[in-house]
C-alpha cells in the first residue's frame, strides 16, 4: 500500500540575521538536501518571519 500526500510542502530554514533583514517574499531560492546529492530544488519564498 502506498499512501500519497496531498498536502503543500513547507520546508522552514534558519539565517544570519543580516541575511534575513534582506529576504522578502516573492524572491527566488534554491535548497540541497543531503538526502538528494546532485539535485538543486527551486521555489519562491512565501513569507518570512522576523523577530
């Protein structure tokens, strides 16, 4: 049996604060994951949090 989600991915990430204060959403981004070598997966950042 295989089950297959529906639900939207969200994936969250930590910066330097400096890096953060110049992050808006709508801006391109590229994340690698140590479980998929050689893959660059491309999204949009949909909202940011700042503290």
């Amino acid at each position: 049996m295989v089950f297959i989600p529906d639900q939207d991915r969200v994936f969250a990430g930590s910066f330097w604060q400096n890096s953060l204060s110049m992050m808006k959403p709508g801006f391109e981004t590229e994340m690698i994951l140590d479980a998929v070598p050689g893959h660059v997966f491309k999204g949009k950042l949909s909202a940011s949090c700042r503290q």
